[in-house]
C-alpha cells in the first residue's frame, strides 16, 4: 500500500537505527519492529475465487463475521459482476455489510434485487427484517418506515429496527409511540427491544427517562440482561455524565457480572474522572476472567492510560492486544505518545501503521493537526488538512474543532477565530482562501466548534462577540446542547452579565451536573457566595449528586461567608463519598474554607489528614497561617516542607515574601528572593517583584522600590504600580503616588479601584481639589465603583448587606442598635464620623458605606451572647470601621471575627489580632 507523507515538527536528531519522522515513508522491503517492542501482524490478501456464486458467500460470509464491511461489498459487486446473485440466506449478510459501510447506493441495489426476486425474497421475513435493519442503521427513517410498512407480517425484529431507526435519529418521542404500537398489535417487545428504546433515550441524554424504561422493562416481567446496562452506561459516557455512568456499573456489579462490552464502555468514564485506580481494576478483572483483550477494550484501556499519564502502561496494552489491530488501536497510540509529547514517536507509528496495512484515516490526520495546533505550528497544520484530500479523506468538523481548540490553547486566538469565521463564510460560499476545502460539501460549525469559540472569547472577555456566537448558536438549532447551554452561562458569568447567565440556565430543560457547576461558578466569580450557598441546596433538592467540582465551588463559597456550619457539612460529604482520602484540590479548599471561617485548628487537622499533599496543599495551609498574621508558622511549615520531597513552587515564595513583610524583614525577604532561583531553579516573575516591591514600599523606602522596577527584566503591570500607589497612602508620599498613578492610569484607563485609591491619597493629605479632580475624570470614563458588601452567617442561613440596600427587614432594629452603641462610644470618649449607617451612600460613592458595622450589629441582636459573629466583607475595612468594632467587642464582651479579603481581623476585648496593621 502506498504511504503518505507526514509533516512533522523540528525534532532533535534522531539516533541511527530509528526510524526518523522526516525520513521518506516508503513501503517496506525488511522486517521492521513496531513501537517499544509490540509485535505486529499483517492482514492477509484475500484470496477470491470466481466465478462460483458459493464462493462469494463464503467470502461474503466471512467478511461480514470479521466486521470488514467495505471487503464485503467489495465481493458482492464482483459477485453481480460475474452474474451471480445472492439467496434468501446470502442476502441479508449483503444487506448488513451495505449498511456496515455506509453505503447507501449500495444498499438500494440490494434492495432492488429483493424486490426482483419474487416471492422467495421478497416475501422472506428474515430478508424483509434485514431491510428495515439496514435502512435504519443508514439513518434513512423514511425508507426504513416504507420497507416496514411493505412487510406482510411484522414481527418483533421488524418492530425494533425500525423503533431503533427514530432512536437513533433523535425522535424519541415517535420511538416511545412504535414501541407501545408494537405492543398493541399484539408482539411483545423482547430484552433486545426494549434495550434499543432504554439506548435511544440514553444516547440522546435523557438518562432518566432511560432508567425509568429499565425499571418498567423489570416490571413488565422482562430480566435485564448485561447488555441492558451496557446501553445505559453507554448512554452516559457519550454525553459525559462519567458520575452516574460510574453509579450505574457499580449498582449493576451487584446482580451481574461486567462482560467485555462494559468494560470497554466504563473505561471512558474512568478516564473522564481521572479514576486511574478503577480503570487499573477493572484491567485486572479483565486479564482474571480469561476476558480478551480485543481492539475495543485495548483502544479504551490505551486511551485510560493515555490521559492519566501512565504512558509505559498504555503502550504494553497495545503489544498485548489479541488479534489483529485495527486503526483505532493504532490511533489510541499515536495519542498516547502525542500527550506525552513524543512526536518522534508518533509520527514512527503512523508509518508503521500503513507498513502493518492500515490506511490512516480521519482520526488519525485530526490527532496530528490538534497536536501541531496547540504546539503553535500552524502551518503544518493547515499542511495536514491538505494532505488529507491527497489521500481521498476529507476534513470534517472534527478537523477544524481540533485546529480552532489547539490554536486558543496556544495562545494563538486571532487565528482560531479566524478558522471559526471561514467555516461560516464556507457556508455562504464566500470564503476562497482555503483552497483545500470542498465549498460544495462546506463544513458546518457544530456544538463542539460553538463551545470552544465560546470557551476561547470567555477568556478574552468579549461579551459582544459572545453575544453574536450565542445568536448563531439560537439560529442554528444549537443551544439545545449542554455544553453550549454550560458554556454560555459561563461566558456571561465571567463577562459580568448575571442576568443573561441566569436567563441561559433556565432556559435549559436537561440540566446536569456541568450546567450547575458553571451558575455555581458564575455567581462566585461575581462575588456573590450566598447566591452560590442557597443554589447548591436547590441543586440537592433536583437531586442531582454533586461532583468534586461543585464541593470546591460549594467549599471557597462557604470560606468568602464564613459560613462554618455548610462548610462542616461538605466536609462531612467528602468524607463519606471518599472515604479513602480526598483529591488534592479538596483538601485546599477545605484548609481555605476553614481558614477564612477562622478555624485555624481545624485548617491545620485537614492538612495533616490529607493522604496526598501536593504543593497546592502546602501552599494552602501557609495561606491560612498568612490570612491569620502567623509568618513564624509559615517558615517553620516551610522547613517541613522542604524536608519532604514536594517541590516548592512559585506561589509558595510568594507567600514567604508575604510573611516577611508581615514581620517587616527585609533581609529574610531579599534571602528568600535569591534562593528562589539559586536553589531551586525559580526565576522571579513579575508577582515576585511587586512582593519585593511591597516590602520595600511598606518600609518606606519608596524611591528604592521605583529603582528595583527599573531593574526588572520584565515591564511592569498595573498590580505593581497599584502596590507602589498603597504605599504611598501609607506614607502620604504625592511625588512617587503621581509617578504611579500616571503609569497605572496608562495600564489600567477604566479600572475605578485605581481613582478611588488616589482620590483617597489626596483626601488623606487634605488636597481636597486634586480629590474633586479625580472624581470627576471617574465620572467623565462612565466608571463605577462595585458595591461593597458584607455577609453574615447564621445557623443555616447567610445574610448579605449591600451599600444603600436598605431593605432588610430588620434594619429598624440594627439601626437603633448601632445609634445605642455610638452613643456609648461618645461617652467613652471616642465618637464615630458617621453616626448613621449609609449616611453618605448618595454623597461620596468612594467612601466607605461600613457594611461590616451593619452586619455586625444585626450579629448581636440575632445570635446568643456567647457566640462569636463572623462577617467577610468583598472590600477593605477602613479605620473608622475597625476602631468601631474593637470597641464593640469590648463593649459586648463578645469574639467578632471579619476577613475582608486582605486580612483576618479577630476583634476581642478591645484588640485586633492584626496589630492595626492591614
């Protein structure tokens, strides 16, 4: 067979007596070895001998039982060629392989000989079956109804073709009515009938209508087999419901015993959960029971492997696969070594694949070009699409999904929303710059192309062109799908636009899981964690099971309200949906959970209880003990760390350069910085000199910190000059605050925290002109400031004060509250500058609105007296609002704790563990 040339990208040299990706790929004279020792096997020719009819059926016959539809067609057309033709026993073998191939023109010859043959075809019900079957498995429902319709008898078979032909063609609601016709007319519907209907709907997602056709197939005295649960965990791999394709298998392994299919049906899901320990079980079962390992559970066992990083393990499957490999085997190792960033390799296998035989075919073509795409190498990727049609393959929409998501991973946007534009000019037939795309046959965007435009414009923020994507999903018929319904709420969430993200997520009627998890996200990207709390219960009340993302969403919630109570609960569910240790990413948000709710105790129990502990975990705890003012710990647990063979990260002397300046050490800060790289390899980015910079600005050595700026090997950013700009406020220095505030307002025109800060600047100095001055160019930009907001957590519930809201409906009572305690402060000596909460809302948009002094005075008429009141606040306290409530804690003899994003404030008896200093 002739090979086909594939572009590779640079490569180092490759060693004498391996094969070389750039080498001419001709076909073999010698033996060659395949990949890390896999022994190989070549398809024997076949051997056809004509021009005996009953030749052809035994070839025809034996191609149709090794599954090789195209040979099969290929010895029915010599057949007629030579004048033979099939019987009533050959026939619907020819009918299965026409469909097998995807050969309609081919099928309708067949049919057409059917109807010639006279009654002995024509009124054969095998043959009459294998008809409908065909036409269905075609996906033509109209022709598989006439060939129905055309039956003198139907049977149960004829029933559950043609009820799978409106399955598979989504029209479930039609497939749902045949089945209770079949019914009617007296043929009761088989375990193979009623597993087509329970695949239909689990295919097409409705997995609980699926399981509700399961329960029904028991009631009506119909024993589900293996192959019953097969179709309902099939169901949920394909619309990646990995969780309840999990639940399914495992409440199945409890009455059966898991066959071949079901292992290659589960292993996706594994891989899906990254359920590496799983997918290593049921390889074991497999290899206990005798089960062989074929094509099918090789691909899925590879591709298991493949992603979860066990590459040795995916490439000994494929050596062991049992018969002869087919292309997907071969496509599941090319992935392999292309995940492990082996091109060398992979491009060996695709040559040796064609040496073995095997023509390469779409996927394999789609594997190289999402590689080279996301290695930034466009051109060999736009070269590989044309090298596709040289070998008679056309790109699919598969080819352009794969180029558009491996360009935006690059970085390389522009030119992924370019592929995205040409495929809608394609379709209008005006695009003429790709040459090698059939404009006659254009290439339709799908849900997936939808989905990563999508993904790709959330990152860059660009709602309006969201907004166009979303209006071409709505005219196309594509909002219907869960991940572009998911995807669009994401991209509203993070663009800021609440109202169209909530307006998208009830507008989809199949919510999952993943739909749930984006509203969760959205809401808590958008600062609003009570939103986020009330809606995870909504979500247990559709019961629906939460994963591991919605506890980590449901977790960071709980941590921004200090709302203790839930996030002991989600731990509680954590430890009992993994009860032999929890992911890493739960134990960070468990220690930042506790953490934020004050409970430093039980932060620092969670650490330790953590079976694994990545650097994540470490840096989780260090950033409790730096929340808590507590940079001792954090070096002691730094030591530790170092001790063990977790490697520290960047973050990890991020938050050490932290605690310096908690301490004011400025020697162990500048140790620290140089170490980083010294000793572990860690080149100082840019977040490691604005914390350098902060030491120094802290310290007051401001013209220092301008002139290590200078110094940098990187251009400065807008958070740098924003810390070079607090420090100025702390130490009322308007010569450098001018110089920053310049650079910042260049960087950052249309962000508002920047005016507010420099407006505060001057107000502090009594420059009450430059102040005006500053508003008002806030106020000639169009800028907002967002509204502060404080929340309370009480028992089971989360109560939020937004700036000028006054609608709560005790606020009454928190006002005579408050007025009670100012008094009491005037007579200590100490009078608050606003004697009225909000009283300057519609006055000074800038100022503080004091949220945190509301809440905590709604703290004390509403919880018991020896209760400790928590608020976290979205903004900075300001003094006023701190000297206030060191007062009220030694008033009210009472523990109030407030983490205001920067710092944990823990007021009691008059002092705040913060030293005044935050």
């Amino acid at each position: 067979m002739a090979t086909t040339m594939l572009p590779s990208p640079s490569l180092p040299p490759t060693p004498r007596g391996v094969l070389s990706p750039r080498c001419s790929l001709q076909a073999p004279t010698h033996a060659h070895r395949v990949p890390d020792g896999a022994s190989r096997r070549r398809h024997a020719p076949v051997q056809r001998a004509r021009p005996e009819a009953a030749a052809y059926a035994r070839e025809i016959g034996a191609c149709v039982r090794a599954r090789r539809w195209g040979a099969a067609c290929e010895a029915f057309a010599a057949m007629r060629a030579a004048g033979a033709a099939p019987d009533r026993f050959l026939l619907p073998q020819v009918l299965r392989a026409c469909a097998g191939a995807d050969a309609p023109r081919l099928a309708a010859a067949a049919h057409a000989l059917a109807a010639k043959g006279g009654p002995a075809l024509a009124d054969d019900a095998v043959v009459g079956n294998a008809i409908v079957a065909m036409y269905a498995a075609l996906g033509d429902v109209r022709a598989a109804r006439a060939a129905f319709e055309s039956l003198p008898e139907r049977d149960v078979v004829a029933w559950t073709a043609l009820v799978g032909a409106y399955a598979n063609a989504g029209e479930l609601g039609e497939a749902f009515q045949l089945f209770e016709s079949m019914q009617a007319s007296g043929v009761r519907p088989d375990v193979i009938s009623w597993n087509t209907l329970v695949s239909g709907f689990a295919r097409n997602g409705d997995i609980g209508a699926a399981l509700d056709l399961f329960d029904e197939m028991r009631l009506r005295g119909v024993k589900p087999r293996v192959s019953s649960w097969n179709c309902i965990i099939s169901g949920c791999v394909q619309n990646a419901r990995y969780d309840e394709a999990l639940g399914i298998f495992l409440e199945m392994c409890e009455t059966e015993m898991p066959d071949a299919v079901t292992i290659a049906s589960i292993l996706p899901a594994c891989t899906g959960l990254m359920a590496l320990g799983l997918g290593k079980q049921l390889h074991s079962y497999a290899v206990r029971c005798g089960i062989k390992l074929n094509v099918y559970i090789g691909s899925s066992l590879i591709g298991m492997y493949s992603e979860c990083r066990e590459f040795a393990y995916a490439t000994s499957v494929f050596a062991a696969i049992d018969g002869e490999r087919n292309v997907t085997v071969w496509n599941e190792l090319i992935q392999s070594y292309i995940c492990d960033g082996r091109m060398d390799k992979a491009c060996e296998a695709f040559n040796l694949m064609q040496q073995d035989g095997l023509k390469p075919d779409t996927v394999t073509y789609n594997n190289f070009i999402a590689a080279y795409a996301r290695a930034g190498q466009k051109e060999l990727a736009n070269e590989l699409l044309s090298g596709m049609m040289n070998v008679s393959l056309k790109p699919n929409v598969v080819s352009m999904n794969a180029l558009i998501s491996g360009l935006h991973q690059f970085g390389l946007c522009a030119d992924a929303l370019e592929v995205f534009r040409y495929m809608q000019l394609l379709n209008s037939g005006d695009a003429k710059r790709w040459t090698f795309l059939d404009n006659s046959n254009p290439i339709q965007p799908n849900g997936t192309t939808v989905t990563s435009v999508l993904s790709l414009l959330t990152d860059l923020k660009l709602d309006r062109l969201g907004k166009e994507v979303h209006c071409y999903a709505l005219r196309n018929g594509l909002t219907s799908n869960i991940f572009v319904s998911s995807k669009l709420v994401d991209l509203y969430g993070k663009t800021g636009d609440m109202v169209s993200a909530a307006n998208v997520f009830q507008g989809i009627s199949n919510k999952n899981v993943v739909t749930w998890n984006s509203l969760l996200a959205a809401y808590k990207h958008n600062r609003k964690p009570e939103v986020v709390l009330k809606l995870f219960c909504e979500m247990l009340e559709s019961n629906l099971l939460p994963n591991l993302v919605t506890v980590q969403i449901a977790l960071l919630s709980s941590g921004m309200t200090m709302a203790s109570g839930y996030g002991r609960e989600l731990h509680g569910f954590i430890q009992k949906n993994w009860p032999d240790g929890y992911p890493v990413t739960l134990a960070s948000a468990l220690i930042d959970m506790y953490g934020k709710c004050g409970k430093v105790e039980d932060a620092r129990l969670a650490f330790e209880r953590s079976v694994e502990k990545d650097v994540a975990v470490w840096n989780a705890m260090m950033s409790c003990y730096l929340l808590h003012r507590m940079p001792r710990d954090i070096k002691r647990l730094f030591e530790i760390l170092e001790q063990s063979r977790t490697r520290p990260d960047p973050v990890t002397f991020i938050l050490l350069l932290s605690a310096c300046k908690q301490e004011g050490s400025m020697v162990e800060a500048r140790s620290y910085f140089y170490n980083m790289e010294d000793l572990y390899g860690i080149k100082p980015s840019l977040k490691h000199y604005t914390c350098m910079v902060d030491i120094m600005g802290t310290a007051g050595l401001l013209e220092e910190s301008l002139e290590l700026i200078q110094k940098m090997p990187v251009e400065p950013d807008a958070c740098l000059w924003s810390t070079v700009l607090k420090a100025c406020k702390l130490h009322s220095d308007l010569d450098v605050a001018a110089k920053a505030a310049k650079a910042l307002f260049e960087l950052e025109p249309n962000n508002a925290s920047n005016y507010m800060l420099l407006s505060n600047i001057y107000a502090n100095s009594g420059f009450w002109d430059s102040t005006e001055s500053v508003r008002d160019a806030m106020t000639e930009h169009g800028l907002h400031v967002e509204s502060q907001c404080s929340w309370l957590y009480l028992g089971t519930s989360v109560d939020s004060f937004e700036a000028g809201d006054l609608s709560h409906p005790a606020f009454e009572d928190i006002l005579s509250t408050w007025k009670d305690l100012a008094s009491r402060m005037a007579e200590s000596g100490y009078a608050p500058q606003d004697d009225e909460p909000y009283c300057n809302v519609q006055v000074d948009p800038l100022s503080c609105h004091h949220t945190e002094r509301i809440a905590v005075c709604y703290g004390l008429i509403s919880m018991r007296a020896h209760e400790p009141i928590r608020v976290s606040k979205n903004f900075r306290m300001c003094k006023e609002c701190h000297s206030s409530i060191k007062f009220i804690s030694r008033d009210k003899k009472r523990e109030i704790l407030i983490s205001d994003g920067c710092t944990y404030h823990h007021f009691s008896d008059g002092s705040c563990s913060c030293g005044d200093m935050w």
